[in-house]
C-alpha cells in the first residue's frame, strides 16, 4: 500500500463517511430539517477549523515580528539566517516571508558536513512554507488529536513534512549520517515557535537510518472502526426506531 495512500487514510475515511451520510440524508424519506441540522453541524465544524487557523495565524505573525526585531542578521555558508541569543536549534518561522532562526554558535556546534545538511534541509522549508502547513495541521487538532490514532496521524504528517526536507537536502548533496548527527546534537525548537529541524526525530531517524523499514506503514484498523460509528450515526438518523 503506497505511503501517500496510507497518510491520506484518515481524510479518506472522513470524506467517504459524510457522503454517505449525504445519501443518507438526502433521500426522499428523509425531512429538510434533520438535512439542515446536518448541514449546520458540518459548517460549525468548518467555521471552529477556520477560527482556529486565523486566531494561530495572527499568533504566528506577531512572534514572527518579535523573534525578527530581537535576531540579528547574518549569513552562514551564504545561506541569510538570523541569529538569536540562547538559541541552540535551528527553526524557520514566518508565513509571508519564512525565516532561517539559529543560535549564535551553530558553526560550533556541528560538523562542516551537517552544517551544509542543515541548511539545505531548512532552506527547503521556506520554499516549501513548512510553517503555514504546521499551522493547518494544529487546526484540525481538536477534532482529531482527542484519539490516539488522530494523534499518531498528525505526528506522521509532522514527520512527513520534515522527512521531505531531508530528502531534498540528500538529493543536493548531503549525507544521511550528516543528517542524523545534526538532528542528535541540535534542540528541538519551543511549541509553537516555528518548524524546528530536530522535530519528529524518532520517525526522521528511522527514515535516515532505515529507510525501507520506516516505509513500512499499515492503515491503522481503528480508521476502520470510526468510519463504521460514523456510518452507523448516519443510519441512526435515517431508520425510524
């Protein structure tokens, strides 16, 4: 089963799910008023997903502004960074416009090898707007986040957005062990702050170190059963008792 296929299981399952509850729904035994309820939940949820992104966005904007007004431009192996005092990672932050954010000593702190890999792997995040997409997945949060296979799904994406970069900064060159020996020595960057090259480090070093078996992914049985108490909710609403 392809791994896109496998990721894209849990908006499957969804999507699958309420247009069965739309046939359902719309059948001609079936009253405009339990239609429009439907209809009305649907759109609540839509309307709680599209608060949350706008109200994490302006967050996101404002501690953009402030991390850019407290960092100090620099250029490290010609790459523009900014450099921020008691910073030990490497983040970018920044929706419009992202930003390279890194510690002072980040020269000292890695190899020139996993130096280069770190930057190819953070320059791929600004081209890629790595933090807009982290910003859609914490919205869709609280609807599937309460659950465990919600949350390892979202974990996933999260791998699979930094995984990325690490494959593009293989194909320009790098190493996989430069990258793993980065993603060891570098912290992790706060929640909430940005995408930090050392997030999702156990999916990444299966990845890097493992590939064949880090691509080994079976759909998880518990989508299987929320698609069935979805469909049964639907019928539910449907058959008379």
């Amino acid at each position: 089963m392809s791994a896109r296929l496998i990721n894209g299981a849990p908006a499957l399952a969804l999507v699958a799910a309420v247009g069965l509850c739309g046939l359902l729904l719309v059948g001609p035994a079936h009253s405009a008023e339990t239609l429009a309820l439907a209809l009305t939940t649907a759109a609540g949820l839509l309307t709680v997903i599209l608060a949350r992104l706008t109200w994490r966005m302006a967050l996101h904007a404002r501690l953009h502004a402030r991390l850019r007004r407290l960092a100090r431009e620099s250029f490290v192996l010609g790459v523009a960074v900014r450099e921020l005092p008691a910073t030990r990672g490497v983040f970018v932050a920044g929706l419009h416009r992202p930003d390279i954010f890194c510690g002072p000593h980040l020269q000292t702190l890695l190899g020139p090898e996993e130096l280069s890999a770190v930057l190819h792997h953070e320059r791929y995040h600004q081209q890629d707007r790595a933090p807009a997409k982290l910003l859609a997945l914490d919205a869709i949060r609280p609807l599937i986040g309460w659950f465990g296979p919600g949350r390892a799904w979202l974990g996933r994406r999260l791998a699979a957005l930094e995984i990325a970069a690490d494959r593009h900064a293989i194909q320009s060159g790098s190493s996989r062990s430069a990258l793993a020996g980065a993603l060891l020595k570098l912290a992790p960057a706060p929640d909430g702050v940005g995408i930090g090259f050392a997030s999702a480090g156990d999916l990444r070093l299966a990845a890097l170190l493992d590939p064949p078996i880090a691509q080994r992914r079976r759909l998880p049985l518990a989508w299987m059963g929320a698609f069935a108490l979805v469909t049964l909710a639907c019928v539910s609403l449907v058959i008379p008792i």
